[in-house]
C-alpha cells in the first residue's frame, strides 16, 4: 500500500486500485510432480495456484 502512496496509485485513483491475496500452493520442479525445495533448506518452494482461483478470488472479494 506504502508503494501506491508513494506513486499516486499510478495515476488511477485510490478508488480504483483493489488488493486481493492470493494464496499459495506447492511448486514442482518437473513433469515428474518433483516438489521444489528452496536452495540451502528443506522448504517446499511456493506460488502463486495460477489455474484460473484468480477469478474465483475476485469474485468472492467483491471486486466484480
């Protein structure tokens, strides 16, 4: 929030910017479903789902 502040929301406007979370699964590697591990620890690497739960999530937050 500090960055559109700082920038003027980009010249769009307070009201036109909304920010929605979206949560996180497990990466893999390969076609092999190999987890991928974060260089230097035993932690599964994640990211964003990418399958289309960004349409769901803005649906359930209100934005349209």
């Amino acid at each position: 929030m500090d960055m559109f502040e700082e920038e003027k929301y980009f010249g769009l406007g307070k009201e036109s910017i909304f920010i929605v979370k979206q949560e996180n699964v497990p990466a893999f590697m390969d076609n092999n479903a190999t987890l991928a591990i974060k260089e230097g620890t035993n932690l599964i690497h994640c990211k964003p789902h990418g399958h289309g739960d960004i349409h769901n999530l803005l649906y359930e937050s209100g934005v349209v």
